[in-house]
C-alpha cells in the first residue's frame, strides 16, 4: 500500500516536471537560434501531450514509449543548456526529470497501476 503511494506521488511530480519544461520551453525567447527552439517546443509540447494521455489513460506501455521520446529531446535541451548556448530549462527541473524517470523501470513498482 505504502509503495503504490510513493509510486503515484513520483508519476506526479513526473507530470509537473514535464509541464514546467513544457512552459519554459514556450516562454524562452531566443536571438540566436529561435527556429530551434520553436521546433524543441513543437516536439516537446507533442510528446507531453501523449504523455497526459497516457498518464490519464493508465497505459504504462504508452507512457515508457513517450517517456523514451522525451527523455531524447531533455537531453538535447541539457546539452544546450550546459554548454551555455541557451538557458531555457532551469537545470533544477532537467535533474529532477532524470530523477524521476526511471519510476516506471523501477522493479519495486513493476506491477502498478497506473
């Protein structure tokens, strides 16, 4: 009982981290290279989108295909961000993501319900 709590409230905060980046992303401005972020925003807002969906939809299978989606366009962002091309994704919400992503691998939560 105790671990289904700790796996809802992670899938949680997975769902508000991926809604934070969401919103930086939509918010950040750039100079340099707008179409590039424009064209992150455009597939990041998508796959948030089908994560919801899935989240809502309790389809742990549809969830690991997005979240593995994601997890390539968050380490595109964290790249950027670390070389100091662009700051638009707090690196405080990138650690928490790659923090929280592995809750739908952990073996202790293999079989829960969404």
């Amino acid at each position: 009982m105790f671990e289904k709590f700790i796996f809802k409230r992670k899938v949680r905060a997975l769902v508000v981290v991926i809604l934070r980046i969401e919103k930086q992303l939509s918010r950040f401005e750039s100079s340099k290279n707008p179409a590039y972020v424009e064209s992150l925003y455009r597939a990041f807002s998508s796959l948030s989108d089908k994560f919801m969906f899935f989240v809502r939809g309790k389809d742990r299978f549809g969830v690991l295909d997005v979240l593995s989606r994601i997890q390539a366009i968050i380490y595109e962002i964290g790249s950027a961000c670390t070389k100091g091309e662009m700051d638009f994704v707090s690196k405080k919400d990138l650690d928490l993501f790659w923090k929280l992503k592995p809750v739908f691998q952990e073996k202790r939560f293999k079989d829960m319900n969404l």
